[in-house]
DNA sequence: GATAGATATGATTCATTTTATCCTATTTGA
DNA sequence: TCAAATAGGATAAAATGAATCATATCTATC
C-alpha cells in the first residue's frame, strides 16, 4: 500500500522543474543527476507526465523536458496519477466484481472515505505550495 | 497503493467471526467457503490475527478460530495492519534513508498527513460498528 | 491409549507487478 | 550532414504477493 518507485520520481522529476520555472528545458541526464533518478526509467516516467499534460518534451540537441503548466496548478494528486492510475484503496472499490459481495458493503463505504480523504488531500497540495517553504528541494536553489 | 489481498481476507474473516460472536468457534474450512478465502491461506492470515490477539486458533477436531475480543474492541485499521503490517504511503515515511533529502522535506508533510489521515479513519471503524448497519455480510444473520 | 479430524509451520511454487535496461528509430540544433 | 538528445517497443531482472505442499502437532472422542 505504497507510493511505486515510479511515482516518488515523478514528483521529484516535477519539483525540479517546477524550480527551473515554466518554459525551462532540464535535460533527462541533468535531471536525474539531480533527482537521484535512473536516467532510462525517466525517460518512460517523462513520456507519462507529457501525456497529462504536465510537461512538454524537447528532443535533439539541448533537448530535454519543460514545465508547460504553471507550479500553482499542478497537484500532488495530479502528478502521482499520471503515473500509477488513479488511486484506489482497495479493490472492492476498483472492481466490484472482485467481491461477491455487494456494492453496500459497510466496509465498502469506509474505504471510499478514506479513499476520498486521500486524494484530496493530495489534490490540495501545489508544487507552488511545496516550493514555498523551505525543503530539501531547495538544494536546487543553489544552481 | 491497495489492500493486499491479505488483507481483504483478514477482514472477511473478522467478518465472519464478529458475526458468531466471541468464544464461538467456526472451522477454517467453514469460514474459507463463507468468506471465499483460499483455506490454506487462511490459516497464515489466523495467525496472524492470533498474534495480533485478536483471535484464538483451536487445533484438533471441532477447532477452528475463535474472537477473543469484543467487536467493539476490534478496529478495521488493528485488522489490516495486523496482517499488511503498519501503514505507510511511501518509502521517505517508512525508511528515511531511501531518499537523500532532508525529514524537513515538504512532500514527506503531505504524505505524513495522508498517512495520518488514513490511519485514523480505519481506527474509528470498529467491527461492531460495520456489523450494525444492514451489510453485504448479513447474509451470516440467516445461519 | 489409539485414531481421526483439525490446525501449525516451514518450504516452495506460481503469478503479478515493478523496476530497470537494451536497442533501434526519430528528432533537431549547429 | 552530423552529433546530441529523446522516443518507444521489447525484454530482462527483481521484488512482492498469492497460493499450495508436505510434514508436524494437537485434541476430542471412542
């Protein structure tokens, strides 16, 4: 019941360049010099942050990726479900048709509270937000 | 992010053994085909629950599990975490130094919160409390 | 006490998902 | 045109989760 590994590099894929500011390119290899982040599977986590519309992908020379999507409006909900799905709890909530049971279920209906608690609580978290307060990102404030 | 199956089979279980009331005893086999739990299975996740102190396993003919505590008593998160283990939403949370950044980080907040959040729903949710209300799992009432 | 019915438990297998990489193709700035 | 960069399909490697097997142990009953 974890965050993937893929999903943690999203976010810190984003935090970088939300810090280089919209419009920005970093390179994949720059990127995840900085990030800690394999520089192959980035790529494959990059293509998913492009199709959500988060960032723009530049290819040749000086190519890289770019911010196309202001920090204020980019959620930590958002950025995590491009990556791994939309999130769901439990499979009882994904797929009813796992349970035998039906969709009244009590213990159904405590896990879409939860579920609902989650995400938005991710929903309501910027990358602007996170920025703004010190944090271990601002290492990247020193370039 | 999901319940392991485990862990949905673990609460079945109470379930069913919340259903019969404590010191009642029902067989694995009973309750695996009740509850459709692979019956082998089942027996890890009992003990499980039986370390957790929630059930008492009986050996021998007429065994089976028991509830040895009230279904007031029992939550939905001691249940799950008896058998997933205790709940965290990402690898920063659980193991600080799989992540060179600092515990001051922002997004380990978000997470923290989440995580928190989470938790205390599935604690405020007692077996009694998912047995009141007219539930998938009334089927048990007609035995 | 012997037996049969029940669960315990460690080992193992099987399946799925996640993570990572390889390789060829494509794009593009100089 | 070339070289630097990413795209994207395929594949491998690793980790996790799910399930089962085989043997051991317990205990109600006769």
């Amino acid at each position: 019941m974890r965050l993937t590994r893929a999903g943690e590099y999203a976010v810190r894929c984003m935090m970088y360049l939300c810090c280089l500011g919209v419009g920005n390119t970093g390179s994949r290899k720059e990127i995840a010099q900085a990030m800690d982040i394999p520089a192959q599977f980035l790529g494959k986590i990059a293509q998913q942050l492009a199709r959500a519309g988060y960032i723009e992908i530049v290819q040749g020379p000086k190519g890289g990726f770019r911010l196309i999507v202001p920090p204020e409006e980019v959620t930590l909900l958002g950025v995590v479900e491009a990556v791994i799905g939309e999130i769901y709890l439990n499979d009882c909530l994904m797929r009813p048709e796992s349970c035998f049971r039906s969709p009244t279920c009590t213990v159904y209906g405590v896990w879409e509270t939860a579920r609902r608690q989650l995400r938005q609580t991710l929903e309501q978290t910027t990358f602007a937000g996170l920025l703004e307060e010190p944090s271990c990102f601002t290492i990247l404030d020193e370039n």
